[in-house]
C-alpha cells in the first residue's frame, strides 16, 4: 500500500506496466513502463515510493544526489530527485556525456553494454540514491554503484519500479540495499 493515498502500489504497476514480448530480442519479454507514465495518479505514486527510498524513518532526506541510469532510468529518477529536493545525475552510454568520465563495461541479461559517468558529477563523502526502472541481472545497478565509487561517493540505496526475482538480480547487488516497488 501507498500510505500517502490507499493505493495498492503492486496492483497499480500491473494495471499500468506492460508486456510485449520478443522486444529487443527474441526471448525477452520487455517491461514497457509508457502507461504507467501517461498516468498521472500512477507515476505520481510511483515517484513518491522511489523517493521514499531516499528518507529515513522520520521522513527526512538522507541522500544528496539521485542517479539515473540511461534510459528509462532517467525518467523515473529526475522527478525522484526533485521530490528529494536533491540533484540528478544521469549515467549513459559511452560518448554521450561532454566532459571527462569515468566508465565501466558490464554483462546485461541479452548482451554486454558500457556506462559513463562525469567524473566531477559526486564529491567524495556525498551518499546517492540509485533508481532504475527495472532489476534484471543487476549488471546495469553493479556497474552504476561501481562508478559512484570511483567518485568517492556512496550508494545509500538502489530503488527500482520492478524486481525480476528469477533473473537473480540481487545477486549481483553485493549487499546493496534495494527497493523494489514491485517483485515478479
């Protein structure tokens, strides 16, 4: 449940996320997040659960900056951030950032990709929320956390819209903490 509203979070990202399978490649079955964005009440809901991430028990705002990974990421991440009262930080593919990054390359549940980070985007000490839209193989999150690192910085937390349990995501987390809104 959403406190904030009565909202069944679980049941509104079903009602809102859909399935269309073979997309990008044969055999996968993509989360297309669109509804759930054209939505207001539901992405609304959805921004505030993400953010709750970034709180501690009392309410208060316990990290500094909100990370989105390219590219669904970054849609979910910017309002996060802005609930937060916080900065946004995107991480993206290589040679879309225009300063000096950092970078690492990882495996993804249908293929291998690199991510890039500014290298001058978290000063060291700083604590950064790190929100997706979905927990596959965890390789995406393994690889973000590992570029904050190379800042100085620490992930306080990952916090994504969907968890997909049987692709053993958290595995990969290393004992990260996670939020996931939804479990499948």
């Amino acid at each position: 449940m959403n406190p904030q509203d009565g909202t069944d979070l679980g049941a509104l990202i079903d009602g809102l996320v859909r399935d269309v399978p073979d997309f990008p490649k044969p055999g996968v079955m993509f989360k297309d997040i669109t509804p759930l964005l054209d939505d207001h009440a539901g992405f609304t809901a959805v921004v505030r659960a993400l953010a709750d991430a970034g709180r501690d028990d009392s309410g208060a705002v316990v990290v500094d900056k909100v990370i989105g990974m390219e590219a669904r990421g970054f849609i979910l991440a910017a309002p996060v951030a802005l609930a937060l009262g916080v900065g946004f930080v995107p991480v993206r593919k290589p040679g879309k950032l225009p300063s000096a990054t950092y970078s690492v390359s990882y495996a993804l549940e249908y293929g291998h990709e690199t991510l890039e980070m500014h290298t001058d985007a978290l000063a060291p000490g700083e604590r950064v929320l790190l929100v997706d839209d979905v927990l596959a193989t965890g390789g995406t999150a393994r690889a973000t956390a590992q570029l904050v690192e190379r800042c100085g910085a620490q992930v306080h937390a990952l916090a994504v819209l969907m968890e997909l349990s049987f692709l053993d995501g958290r595995a990969a987390l290393d004992g990260l903490p996670l939020r996931a809104l939804r479990v499948l």
